[in-house]
C-alpha cells in the first residue's frame, strides 16, 4: 500500500511502455464544460441517444465519486489510429466508407486489455481502488483529457493534440489514489479563425462552434441511431457506411497525425475502410457476425449498417448496384425494406419502379409502405 502520493512519471512510463501514445494525470473534478453539456442535454441535441440523458448518468458526470467513492484522480491515456487510404477508394461511390477509427480491432478490446494491465500494475505498485473505461463510462472523457494537458478542444468538438492531431483513442482509470504531480490543463483553444469543420460537415450538423447537433451528425445517425434516418439527411450522407472522418480530415492539426497502432492498420486495409457496397448489400446475420466479428462494426449489427449501406447505393444510383439493391426489398428487417425502397426511388430505371409496385402489394409494415409511396412518386 503507498504512504504517500504516487509518483506519476513512474504511472506515465509504465503506460507508455504498454504502448499508449499520451498520457496525463487530472483530479477527480467535475469536468469544466459541464454546463455546457447539460445544455446540450436540454436541447435535445444528444437525438436518439436517450442514454445520455439519463439522470443517473447525468449524476455520475456531475459527481465522480458516484461512480468510485472517495475518487481522487483520472489517469487518460491515448492511443494513435490514424491510417492512410487513397481518397480515390474512399471516395468510390460502389464502395461503402468507413470511419478510419473502425478499421481495425474493436478498440473497445485493445485499449482495455492494455488499462488493465495498467491497472493491474497500479493498484499493485500503490494500492487503492480503481474503475477503467474505454468509451463507456459517464465520463466526459474530451473534457478532463483536455484537463490532464492532453490537448485542446476543436470547434469540431474533438480532442487535439498540437503535436498529434485527433486521430487518437482514449481510455481512463478513475482511482482513489492521490499523484505527487498533476498536469496543467491544455488551452482552452488553437482554432483561432479556422473553420474548415465546421463549413465541410456535409448534413450541416454544427450549429456553432463546439456544438455539435447528434441529429445531423453522420457518425452519430450511421452508429447510434437505430431507427429511420430522416429522408432530407439521407442524400447528404454520400457513401459512409459506418462513421465519418469528414471534419477531422479537413482539420489543419492533423497534418500531424502520427501513424497509428498496427492494432488498427490490418493488412485488408482497403476493404477494411471501403468495402463494396454490393457485399454489404448481400450480408445475413451470420456472414456480417463472421465478417466484423472482431470489429467495432459488429456492435451497430447487420441491419443497421445494411441500412447505411441502402442509403450509400441510393446515393450512388449506379446501374451497378441495382441488382444488389432490388433483393433488400424482401429483407426480414422493415429498417432495411424501407431504407432499400427510398434507395430505388433514386435510380431512373423501369426494373425499380417494376419492383416498388411489385412490393407496394404484398407489404404490410406501415413506414415502408409510406417508403414506397414516397420513391414511386
């Protein structure tokens, strides 16, 4: 058991040593944007993220030690993912694209097994209690990272590091240990008069700077919404499937993105990142679980991203992928049914309209018969 204070250059090597890119040290405070945030909440900005509005999480967010009692300071570390793919094959409208993030193993897995370990070695070395998190804690993680001088906070509403940019991972441990250091909080901003994120966000989904509209946001709609996609925001989505980089691509700072992880760069990088649509289109249950099985992707599961990918062909209205579209109209799943008829609608050939009828006639869920209704007119 420590008799005093951590030393916490020995918590900042042994982190890197277990391969995490950053790492600071902050106190067990609430996080300074936290009015902000609940803002946010009340505005319903947080869109079919009903989660987040939940008072228990909205407590724990507000008091740390409602999730670890007596807790005194946030070990963050990052993780670098960053990859590069030609824009030529990203930008392939018969391919689905997807977030560089969810190109590799589900970073839910890497970042845990190695906090663990981190864990492990801290609560050893000095005792204590301690909760980790990847990405699943009622922690505003962006917020106390930015705390611990790991960065600032862009107008995008991302963590960046001036050095690194923001194609980062991170991951806490909440612990009841006291440091003999703590970092300084980063800047508050480096964004000065850019807003290239702001004007590239291709559903206009910034409704200032640092305030981000969940409801427009691609990332958001393609991952966590598990419903019906607004049809005036379905032909602003392009060809993402999974994700969006768009505000972060166009970012100055990350000009200085860093390699990433070879845990995130695996050797199929190109159907990792831009899978054809075709083969999205024709994935059951069992062949989307085979295929993602050690992917974020998994996660959303296999009507959601062939929903993604309906709306992508659609966008598309290549005679190429009808053949791969017209199936879906049959799909057990009425989000696919639907979302395969708006994408029929789009394409200027007999075959499709032949099709809708041919549906329109034998559907009995109410939305995708309004669907059809509305790709035959």
């Amino acid at each position: 058991m420590a008799h005093g204070p951590v030393h916490s250059a020995q918590v900042k090597r042994r982190a890197r040593e277990l391969g995490f890119n950053l790492v600071g040290i902050a106190r067990a405070e609430p996080s300074p944007t936290l009015d902000a945030y609940e803002r946010w909440i009340a505005a319903g900005m947080h869109g079919s993220m009903g989660y987040l509005a939940r008072p228990d999480r909205l407590a724990r967010r507000r008091d740390l030690g409602v999730i670890l009692p007596d807790a005194r300071s946030l070990v963050i570390v990052g993780l670098d993912y960053s990859a590069a793919i030609p824009q030529a094959h990203l930008n392939d409208p018969l391919r689905g694209r997807i977030a560089s993030y969810a190109w590799g193993l589900d970073y839910h897995d890497v970042m845990g097994e190695r906090l663990e370990l981190l864990t492990a070695w801290l609560s050893e070395s000095a005792g204590g209690a301690a909760r980790l998190y990847v990405d699943t804690g009622a922690i505003l993680e962006r917020s106390h990272a930015q705390q611990a001088g790991l960065g600032f906070i862009g107008k995008n509403t991302m963590l960046i590091h001036p050095r690194r940019g923001s194609f980062f991972f991170l991951g806490e441990i909440l612990t009841t240990l006291a440091f003999d250091a703590y970092d300084s909080p980063g800047r508050a901003t480096l964004c000065g008069t850019c807003t290239r994120c702001l004007s590239a966000c291709p559903t206009d989904a910034f409704r200032q700077p640092h305030v981000l509209d969940a409801r427009r946001c691609i990332s958001a709609l393609t991952i966590e919404h598990k419903g019906w996609i607004a049809p005036d925001l379905r032909p602003l989505m392009g060809n993402w499937v999974y994700g969006c980089d768009v505000c972060q691509i166009v970012c100055p700072w990350n000009r200085f993105a860093s390699a990433g992880d070879p845990a995130f760069a695996p050797p199929d990088q190109l159907e990792r990142a831009a899978p054809f649509l075709r083969d999205l289109l024709a994935l059951d249950d069992d062949q989307f679980v085979l295929r993602f099985a050690a992917s974020p992707i998994l996660r959303i599961r296999r009507d959601r991203l062939v929903r993604n990918a309906c709306i992508a062909a659609g966008n598309a209205a290549d005679p190429a992928l009808l053949t791969s579209l017209l199936p879906r109209l049959e799909d057990h799943s009425p989000l696919v049914r639907g979302h395969a008829a708006w994408a029929l609608g789009r394409f200027a050939d007999e075959r499709a309209v032949t099709a809708l009828r041919d549906r329109l006639a034998g559907e009995s869920d109410v939305q995708v018969l309004a669907e059809i209704a509305d790709a035959l007119t």
